[in-house]
C-alpha cells in the first residue's frame, strides 16, 4: 500500500481525506502542524506529500522548502485556500510538483495523487540512487548522474537484483569486450563516482549493499 503524509490542521477534512485515500489503497499519516510533519517524514518513507498552507508551527512552503533543502525529493501536492497567484508561485518555487485549491473534490485530488505515484512504480531506487525504467535515466539525490552505457547496464542489474549478488557471468553481459578485468574496473568505477559499497561475493559475483 502507498503511504502518505497529509499536513492538515482540519480535522474534518483529515479524517475525510484518509477514509477516502484508505478505500483507494493509500495508507496516510495525518500531521496535524508543520512540526509534526517534519518528524514523521524523517521517521517514515512515502509515496507522497500533501501540505496544507496555513497550518501552525510551521507552514507548508517553509516546510516544503526546508525538505527540498535536505535533499528529500518526494513528490509532493500542495491544498489550500490561498488561491492567489502569488501563494500559488511560493508553492511550486518552494518544490511543488502539484497545487490543488479548497474546496475540492477527493476524486480529483486521488487523480492527480494517481497520476503522480503511478510515476514511483516505474522506478527502482536503492539508498539515494534512483533509476527511472523508462528513460534509463539514472539520480543521486534528485541530480541526474552522468554515467557510461557499459556503467549504467552493470549498475541497472545490481540494483534490479538487490539484495541479492549477481554473477560474474551476467554482468559480463553488460560490456562490450567481456572480461574479468573490465567487470573490476567498471565496478570500482561505480564505487567510487557514487560512493555505494559493491561487494564482492566470492565465487559469485558482486552484490550492491
């Protein structure tokens, strides 16, 4: 099940919110102020945010902007009241990937809440690497990473395998000119641009950890 994290200081609409999103397969945290939230998104891994504005100890842009700031790129939809252009500019320069106005209906914000967590299932991450399937584009931390064909078909196996290793004899699969010397090469090559630990796993292979 997707979990969310909803920053809501209206307990009418939370609780709402969360029997709908539950019916529809999303499990959600529901924040009641900005300190909150912040604690369970260093506590917990989600899908993604929905951040109310206005609510108390900390707003939703500062909030978004903070987690933005710390490298945390989950997606994220804003909902609020504030339907000027300016507060609509603040959100999505805070990060925003998405601003629903109140009042809305909870079947279109389960739409755009689709639309953007269907994108997570087309993609593999390990730790801070994530790899997009469909553009074969690879990240750290958000920030697209500059790889050879021959590194990204040898980091795409071991991340698609993990935690399980990998065989020598697939990974040669992978290079042009296959041998046991361009397999260490390219897997230190990987180590040390991306700074993961590739073990080797004697008489199998090699195993991201």
């Amino acid at each position: 099940m997707n979990r969310l994290l909803l920053l809501e200081d209206d307990p009418q609409l939370a609780k709402t919110l969360i029997k709908y999103l539950g019916q529809n397969g999303y499990a959600v945290n529901w924040a009641k102020n900005g300190e909150e939230a912040v604690d369970l998104s260093y506590e917990n891994d989600y899908a993604l945010y929905l951040f109310d504005i206005n609510v108390p100890l900390l707003n939703g842009v500062d909030l978004l902007t903070q987690l933005r700031e710390a490298d945390d790129h989950t997606p994220t939809i804003i909902i609020s009241a504030l339907v000027d252009v300016a507060s609509v500019t603040k959100g999505f320069i805070a990060g925003a990937d998405d601003y629903l106005k109140k009042p809305f209906d909870p079947e279109e914000l389960l739409i755009r809440i689709k639309a953007k967590t269907s994108t997570l299932k087309r993609r593999l991450k390990f730790a801070d690497i994530e790899v997009d399937m469909d553009t074969r584009e690879f990240f750290k931390n958000g920030k697209p990473l500059i790889l050879g064909e021959v590194q990204k078909r040898i980091l795409m196996t071991l991340v698609q395998n993990h935690p399980n290793p990998v065989t020598k004899e697939e990974l040669m699969l992978c290079l042009e000119k296959p041998t046991d010397l361009a397999v260490r090469v390219n897997i230190s090559k990987l180590k040390k641009q991306l700074g993961i630990n590739i073990k080797n796993v004697r008489g199998v292979g090699y195993q991201i950890i």
